[in-house]
C-alpha cells in the first residue's frame, strides 16, 4: 500500500486536467459538507440534506471512520475484548476478512473460539462477508494457502498469538506492522491486513498509535498528490501531518482532531468526489446513493 510500491492503479489519472486552485480548502469543504449531511440525517430531516449535486447523487463514507456503519459493527463487536490482545486481534482480523455489518451484528465474539459453530453459522447466510465491494485474496501462512472463508475461521484463531507479536513488535507503527504481517501473508493487496492494524488503535492505542504514520492506498494516491504538490512536501506522510496542522485553520470547529488515517481515507473520498467533477467517475451501479 506505500505510495512507492503502488502499481497498476486505476484511479492514477482520475483527476487528470481537473482545476482546483487550492485542494487544501478543496480537502476541507467537503469534509464540512459530507459532515453537515450525516448530522441532518441523524436528526432525521428529509432527504435532500444538501444542495450539492454530487452528494445527492453519489455515495460517500462519512468524515469520521467511526461514524461508519461497519465500523460501529466492529466497534460493538469487539468491545469487550481489549483486555485480551490475542483474541482482540483475531476479532479484528476476522471484522475486516468479513467487513459485512449484517454478519457482524449477528455474532458474538466468543463464537471464534468454536471454529466448527462458526463456520455453520456463516454457511448459513446467504452472504457472510462483502464480497463485491470488499474483495479478499487468499491467504499463504507456512507454505499452506487458505481461502478467504477458512482464514477467517480457523487461521485467524490458529495464529492469533502470532499476529499479536508482530503487532507488538511494530512499535505502534501501523505501516510497518503491516509490512511484517504481509510478509507472511504474501497478498498483493494489504489493504484488510491495513484495515485489521489500524482498527486496534481504536482500543490498545498503547499498541497501535492512533497517530501512527500510515500507507497509502490506490484510491487515495491521486489527491494526496495534489495535496503534496500544492504544499510542496516531500512524500504523501508529510502531507497527512500538514493536513492535520491545517485543521486547526481550515476547520477548527470539527467535532475531532484529524489523525494521519482520517486523512488518507478522505484523500479517498475527495479523489472520488471530484472525479464527478472532472467526468471521470460515473454514478453508475454501486456509485449511486439511495436514501433510505
């Protein structure tokens, strides 16, 4: 997921030709919008919740990664286990090898420890994990390979004490615990392993910081590259600490202090944003927004 190993990625010219003579202010007035539409929504006024055109037709995640759906489904989930970090872990992994809210609601965390009632209850729903939106590659763990629905019943309680040492001996460091863990894992794609790492710091911030430096992934390369270009940094680490500097000037009023995730997973957002903008992007399928 680090900028420098990034390959491949579809969204490297999304932005391409696209204006924006300050993507810093850019950066923060959608934040604002996007925020002032989930607390209209909370407080259940009818839809519209806002007069911009692409935030009523497009679907965007919320400012606030724990304003999400998912992530309240995996803050609920495993918020009884922080006192055990090996089983905390292993929940956290298995969150994101599932990262479905319907399957999450419906379990209890100790249900991990009984692979064999878990694995009969996930076969018994018609989808246990997000499979289209949030695709999942095979895991490789000694020399054996486990499919997506087997690493998260059997591997990750197989391995947790082992995935809890790499953690620890990250230092708090969420790129480098998920460098060490891929290098076991070996998936083109680090982003659940990612994902996994960071939630930990929402309960063991003294295992994972919350401030922690962070990768970046495909969705989000193309505005933080404007963003770096436009501060004249040196690399896409340097810009989230800005961002966050620029905060206290750009949005003082926000209900939290942004940390270098919450600027990576906007950066995503904003390049989806103003890829509508430009015409690249299309609300089409799984784009288009539909209040309920």
């Amino acid at each position: 997921m680090q900028e420098s190993k990034i390959v491949n990625n579809p969204y490297a010219k999304s932005l391409d030709g696209l204006k924006l003579n300050n993507p810093v202010e850019a950066f923060f007035n959608f934040c604002k919008e996007r925020e002032n539409i989930r607390r209209l929504r909370e407080k259940a006024y009818p839809s519209p919740w806002t007069k911009d055109q692409i935030f009523q037709k497009g679907r965007f995640l919320n400012v606030f990664r724990e304003d999400d759906r998912t992530s309240k489904s995996i803050l609920g989930f495993a918020r009884e286990l922080k006192d055990d970090i090996p089983l905390l872990i292993q929940a956290l992994f298995f969150a994101r090898w599932c990262n479905r809210q319907e399957t999450l609601d419906e379990l209890s965390p100790d249900i991990l420890l009984k692979p064999e009632k878990l694995s009969k209850k996930l076969k018994s729903l018609e989808n246990w994990c997000n499979l289209n939106a949030y695709p999942v590659e095979a895991v490789n763990w000694k020399g054996i390979k486990y499919s997506r629905f087997d690493t998260a019943v059997t591997l990750f309680l197989d391995i947790k004490e082992s995935l809890a040492d790499m953690v620890k001996n990250a230092e708090g460091d969420v790129i480098t615990a998920t460098i060490g863990i891929n290098s076991e894992f070996k998936m083109q794609n680090d982003f659940p392993i990612f994902m996994a790492v960071i939630d930990l710091a929402w309960f063991r911030p003294d295992i994972i910081y919350p401030n922690s430096r962070v990768p970046t992934g495909i969705g989000a390369v193309a505005y933080l590259d404007r963003l770096q270009k436009y501060l004249g940094l040196k690399n896409h680490q340097e810009t989230c600490e800005k961002m966050i500097e620029l905060q206290k000037e750009y949005w003082p009023e926000a209900k939290r202090k942004f940390q270098p995730i919450d600027i990576e997973y906007l950066s995503c957002e904003c390049r989806k944003y103003y890829s509508y903008v430009n015409g690249t992007k299309l609300f089409e399928g799984k784009n288009v927004f539909k209040p309920i």
